[in-house]
C-alpha cells in the first residue's frame, strides 16, 4: 500500500492532499528521515490513518 504522506507545516495536520484543508498552507511530504527504523513509519501511518478518519 503506497501511501504518499504530506503534513501540513502550519497546523501539523497530515493529509493527502498538495494543500492543507484546514488552512491551505501548502504541505510537505511527511517521509521520515532515511535512517528511520520500519517501525517508525508504522507510526506515522497509525497516526495520519487515526487524523484522517481512515480506520
Ligand atoms: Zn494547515
């Protein structure tokens, strides 16, 4: 499952979408640094599911 990540740099918000829809600002992807252990991305994508409505 690809899931390309963003966060808004404003409100912290993640999302899909290339601009925040709470407040517009245009996101960043959400990657984690290279050196991130798997489980690290497990989180985030916990995280964004959670934030996103998505589970
Ligand atoms: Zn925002």
């Amino acid at each position: 499952m690809k899931l390309r990540l963003r966060k808004c740099p404003k409100c912290g918000r993640y999302t899909l979408k290339e601009k925040c829809p709470v407040c517009g600002t245009e996101t960043v992807s959400a990657h984690p640094p290279r050196f991130s252990p798997e489980d690290k991305w497990g989180e985030y994508r916990r995280r964004a599911k959670l934030e996103l409505g998505l589970v």
